[in-house]
C-alpha cells in the first residue's frame, strides 16, 4: 500500500512535499505543511499526520506537544504527485495560534469584492 503511494509522489529537490491536511468530515482545509518520505511511511504505518518541520530540520507528529492530534483517514496524491492531501480527524485547533484552521484569518471574497 505505502509503496503504491510513495511510487506517485513526487518530492522536490529538498526531498519534500507539500501535505494539505482537510477535515475528513466537515471538508474544511485545516493545514498546509511539509512532509518526506520518512514523514509520508510514518503516517500511512500509524495512522498519525506526522511531517517535516524546514525550521527545525526534523519529523514531528501533530500534537505531539499540544495534544491537538490529526488521525489520518485516508491518503490522497494529486495528479502530478506534487502533493499530498490527508482527510483526517482534527481533534484540538489544528494552528499553532489556536485557530481552527491555519486558514481562518482574513481573505477576500472575490465574488462579492469584499474582505472577509
């Protein structure tokens, strides 16, 4: 299974991939981080979102010190291999500021021509 799935992606010169983490439920886009290869195998072997922190150059599993966990339902890689989407069980705020979604702050709406 895991080599089907690392076999699509394409990781860059950096050896990464941008993971989109979404809600599995809702549908809501929660997170954007990075993952390697290492990152990818941890998280289709246990189940938990784990990544790969370009600031402090090592894996980490989300919530591993906050508590706010990511269980991983289901792994998705898009047409070109260059990312990777987890559906996931959100438990906590899935941003480092306590926000729901790393996507909460101000947008705007294109449709309407108004700041969100």
């Amino acid at each position: 299974m895991l080599e089907d799935i690392s076999a699509q992606v394409r990781f860059n010169d950096a050896g990464l991939v941008p993971a989109i983490a979404q809600d599995a439920t809702t549908g809501r886009v929660l997170m954007l981080a990075w993952m390697d290869a290492s990152a990818l195998a941890d998280t289709a072997a246990t189940g938990q979102a784990t990544y790969f922190s370009r600031s402090r150059n090592r894996r980490w599993v989300k919530g591993e010190t906050s508590g706010n966990t990511q269980r991983v339902r289901e792994i998705q890689v898009d047409c070109d291999g260059d990312t990777v989407l987890l559906l996931v069980d959100q438990v906590g705020p899935a941003c480092h500021t306590g926000s729901g979604s790393c996507f909460d702050s101000a947008g705007v709406d294109l449709t309407a021509g108004q700041v969100l």
